[in-house]
C-alpha cells in the first residue's frame, strides 16, 4: 500500500482520523504519512503535512478511494 491514500483512525478520547499517503512502513507498524490531513466529522479540517505515527496508538487504518 505504500504510495496509496490511507485513513487512519487514532487511540484517544475523541475520534482521531487522518488521511494521507503512505510514504514508509516498519516492523511496529510505525508509520509515515506525507500531504496529511485531519478529518473532523467527517470533513477535512487541517492539514498537517508530513506525520509520523506510532504503531501502538493506531486503532484502524483503511485504503481511500
């Protein structure tokens, strides 16, 4: 999936989704997203660039189409 859209939805007291492209993967599913956006009930609310996830904080992550 690397060089595809992904959403991921975050751990946390709120629902946290972000939407970008999936630049890189490692072994703990840490990942790296570039041209990232937030989504706040469900519309894009910020952009965000370049993020580094960590594996152990994502619930979900799904293609967007």
């Amino acid at each position: 999936m690397i060089g595809s859209k992904i959403r991921v939805e975050m751990k946390g007291s709120e629902r946290h989704l972000l939407e970008g492209t999936l630049n890189s993967v490692d072994d703990y599913l840490n990942l790296h997203l570039l041209e990232t956006v937030e989504i706040v009930d469900g519309e894009r609310a910020r952009s965000l660039g370049s993020v580094i996830l960590r594996g152990n904080n994502i619930i979900l992550i799904s293609p967007v189409e």
